[in-house]
C-alpha cells in the first residue's frame, strides 16, 4: 500500500427518477396554467360585478413614453395589438 495510491470505493449506481414522475410533471405543466387562465375567465367578472376587485385593475398596463423609445423592447408601435375591453361596473 503506497501512500500517493487511489483506490476506489465502490458506490451503488444512483437509481434515475421513474419516468412516470416525469410524465406527470409534464402533463402539469400544462394543466395548471390553463386551469389557472380558465379560472381567471371564470372568476374575474363575477368578482368585478361583486364589487370585490375594482374594475381599474383589469385594464391593461400603459408604459411611459420614455419606456417606448428604448432600443430592444420593441414597444415602438403598439397598432397591431388587440385590446381586449376593460370590464366595467354595472350601474
């Protein structure tokens, strides 16, 4: 036995995650957003009629002028854009 001599201690193989695991997180990462968009189309409007959310906070964000003309965002012209309507109270 030297005393620069590397030997190798013998390890177990790591048994890998089972692939099932693997299948149902990608199947959730598809379903829970879209529960979470389908919820949101359900639950927004009654809530606004509620009163519980106000109608300005379902509107959509307008950025600055200043934030338009910086390179990279391409937030130059916004014309193709389709708006959805803003829910409004009922009087």
């Amino acid at each position: 036995m030297s005393k620069y001599a590397k030997y190798r201690i013998r390890q177990d193989p790591k048994q890998g995650m089972n692939p099932v695991w693997r299948g149902i997180g990608c199947i959730l990462l598809v379903v829970v957003p879209l529960l979470a968009f389908g919820l949101m189309e359900l639950l927004v409007p009654v809530l606004i009629k509620t009163g519980k959310v106000p109608y300005q906070l379902v509107g959509y964000v307008h950025f600055p002028d200043w934030i338009r003309s910086l390179p990279g965002l391409g937030l130059q012209r916004d014309d193709h854009i389709q708006h959805r309507p803003v829910y409004r109270k009922s009087k």
